[in-house]
C-alpha cells in the first residue's frame, strides 16, 4: 500500500457494509405475501419480482473478495432482516470483522415502515448504523472484488470515487412503457435522485453497478435537509417507481459540490439476468475477471449464469480469491 493510501487510512477506518436477506426462509416469504397481499395499489414489477430476494450464496464470494482484495477494510457489517447468513466457511480472519445488523437497529424511529422488503428504504438509511466508520463502501451481496484495490481506489483526496457515466435520460421521462419496463426501473431511480439534487435530467450520473463509496457525513446532512423526501422514500415497503436512489442522490450532492472524482477506466463487469448475455459472452467475462482485468464483478443472476456456464461458480471463486487454488 502506498504512503498516500496509509495516509487515507490515517484520517480515519474505511468500512463495508452489505445488504442481505433470504428470500427461501419459510418466515420472510411468509411475511412478504401478508403484505403483497394488503397492497393497497398496483406494484411495479421490478419491486415484486422473487428473484429480488433470492439467495444463491453469493455473500461468500463477497465477503471472501473482500478479505483476499482489501484487508485494509476494518469492519464489514452485513444488514439482515431477523437471522443472518451461514458464514461457517469462512476463514476466522474475515468473519471476525463482522458484525450483523438488524433493520429494527437502522428504522429505529420509523418502525411503522418495517417489515421492508424494499432495498431503497433500507440504503436511505445504511449511514444510521451505530459505530459506522464516516467514510464506507456500500457493496451488494452480488457484487465481488476480482483484484486488489487500494484505499485511493473508491476516496481520492477525501473525495469519493465514482464509477459510470453522464447520461441524457429526459427522453425517458414521459414514457409509460419505460416506467413499466423493470430493466429500466434503476434509470428511473438515478433519474429521482438527481432531480432531487437539482440536476437537469439532459445530465444524469449513472452509477455503475460496483462498490459504491459513501460519505456518511454528506449522507446524515442529506437526510437532515431533505427529511420529507426520504421520509417517503423509506415508506414504500416494495420499490416505488417514485423512489430515488440513496446512493445516486449521494454521488450528486457529491459532485454538485465539487467533492467527487469520476473514474475514467472502466474496471468492473455487470452480469445482468436472463435474455442480457450469451454463454459465450458471459464465459469470455468471468475469464477476465479470473485474469484480473477489472476490479468488481456483478452477477446479478447466479442461478442463470450456472446455466450459461456450467463451472461459473469455480470461475468466480478463482476470481475473488486467486491464492486459495
């Protein structure tokens, strides 16, 4: 680690937080059809979609990524709704820096809005963990390191990093089959948040799906001024078209005022669901995840991937872990 990178650290930890739940447990299944079943309107279907909540286990090619790729991270607290994942085949040195974290701890003073099923809520208020470090790296379950990054990788100069791209959205914005449409229902999102911010929508920051570096700070004074807006946007137990993004409106507050850094080079991988890869595409990417051309790796479809590539799973692990084969 470079002396700019110790010196980033010497400011103060940098933690991971991770967003679990299994959607297969008999109770949080149950749960969720009481409430689908009392909607009081139509839902969108990208905020009701089983595969929402699946788990295929991908948590422990996260948490094992972070532990082969930033040992420099102090402390990894996963959010779980009741029971936490099975971390048995973990190493010691990893899970003794986890710490789980209910959603009755994060929604203290909004109980009326739990249960949730909804990740937007609960990403409006992932800074509100006790303890949390004022800088941290949101990761989702499904999102893996695939080579070594380095503190000045996600803040650079107590700036956060940010990955993806400037986007004219506007033609979107009157068009019912794109608010209807599921695969676009994150453009939507980014769309809100940056309204929210004061962005012209000819001009959006689309993030990419990576690890996304978060100012707690930014985020605590965010939610200080603009209560109204994630007071609702914590309402919503499914997502809400009418959501924005809590890590989109971070990025622009963030680059409105002049403390951000947008990476140029593209170093992740997104593998989305069914109909988005062929096998062969999907084979050529985790090979150069395996080789270590990008940093993150997003699968958003394990079951799927498998199906696509048969030894996906070897190729990942390989991947966010090079030395244990």
């Amino acid at each position: 680690m470079s002396d700019a990178d110790q010196d980033i650290l010497q400011n103060g930890p940098m933690d991971a937080v991770i967003t679990w739940v299994d959607g297969d447990d008999l109770a949080h299944k149950a749960k969720r059809a009481r409430y689908l079943g009392v909607a009081s309107a139509p839902l969108h279907e990208n905020g009701i979609n089983p595969h929402r909540w699946a788990n295929s286990d991908e948590i422990l090619f996260c948490l094992r990524s972070i532990e082969a790729n930033a040992p420099w991270v102090r402390r990894v607290w996963i959010v779980v709704d009741g029971q936490g994942p099975d971390l048995s085949s973990l190493s010691a040195a990893i899970t003794a820096k986890i710490t789980l974290v209910d959603h009755r701890h994060i929604f203290r003073g909004f109980e009326t809005s739990l249960p949730t099923f909804n990740s937007l809520a609960i990403e409006s208020i992932l800074w509100r963990i006790e303890g949390l470090s004022d800088r941290f790296l949101y990761f989702n379950d499904d999102v893996f390191l695939t080579a070594p990054i380095v503190p000045s990788d996600m803040f650079w100069d107590g700036s956060p990093v940010l990955r993806g791209k400037w986007v004219d959205l506007s033609p979107m914005v009157a068009s019912t089959k794109s608010r209807a449409d599921p695969a676009l229902f994150n453009h939507f999102m980014q769309m809100n948040a940056a309204l929210e911010a004061g962005f012209d929508l000819t001009r959006v920051f689309v993030a990419a799906h990576v690890v996304h570096p978060f100012s707690r700070p930014v985020m605590k004074q965010l939610f200080a001024s603009r209560s109204v807006a994630f007071c609702a946007n914590i309402s919503h137990r499914f997502r809400d078209i009418n959501q924005f993004s809590p890590q989109a409106l971070h990025n622009h507050a963030c680059l409105a005022m002049g403390r951000a850094v947008t990476e140029k080079t593209r170093d992740y991988i997104h593998l989305r669901g069914a109909g988005a890869v062929d096998s062969e595409a999907a084979h050529g990417a985790l090979l150069a995840a395996v080789a270590g051309d990008v940093r993150f790796l997003c699968v958003n479809d394990l079951p799927h991937l498998t199906s696509l590539v048969p030894d996906a799973r070897e190729l990942i692990a390989r991947a966010v872990a090079p030395l244990d084969y």
